[in-house]
C-alpha cells in the first residue's frame, strides 16, 4: 500500500505540479502531459485486471489516485489510450461514496 501511495504521488500528483503554474509555457505543458501519459502507462500495469488497487477492495489508495488521475480532465487530456484506466475511474466515480463527495463539492 505504501509503495503505491507513494506512485501516486510521485509520478503522478509531483508531475501534475507544474500544470498550476500560470506562467508555464506551452511547450512544457506538453511535456509535462506526456511524462503524466507515461506515469498512466505505468498505472495500468500496477492495476491490471483487478478491480481496485487493493485487488476486490476499495482503499485510500483507489480514493488518491481517483483525484490525482482526474486532473487529466482539467487539462483537456482524455482516457482514450487507457481503457483499463478509464473503466477503474468509471468504476470509483459511481461508488455512492464518490458521488455524495463529488456532489458536496460540487463536482457534479
């Protein structure tokens, strides 16, 4: 669990990071999308066939990487080349858990 939480938030969470900066440049948003489509690559392999991080279990992992993932939508990067990653993010974004927290957001 440690060892994927820490994925999630070093090649993924750490390499959003420049995203936010409003004075990034165009070129380096670019790469930046590139180096989060390869950390994707990657989280599929760690995924594989199993319906969560944790294997049939939802955890705190599955709940971190469900945000951090999301941010791809943010920057108008689709889900296309990651299906196992899409239908993971499918799968959590209609737990009624997700729901009810992205509702008092007002995520949804």
């Amino acid at each position: 669990m440690l060892e994927t939480l820490n994925f999630i938030t070093t090649e993924i969470h750490r390499t959003f990071s420049p995203m936010w900066s409003p004075n990034i440049a165009e070129a380096h948003k670019r790469e930046v999308l590139e180096n989060v489509g390869r950390a994707f690559t990657r989280f599929e392999s760690m995924l594989g066939d199993r319906d969560y991080l944790g294997g049939e279990y939802f955890t705190v992992a599955d709940a971190y990487a469900f945000v951090a993932t999301g941010w791809a939508e943010l920057f108008d990067m689709k889900f296309d080349g990651w299906p196992v990653l899409a239908a993971y993010r499918a799968r959590i974004g209609a737990r009624p858990g997700t729901q009810t927290a992205l509702r008092e957001q007002g995520l949804l």
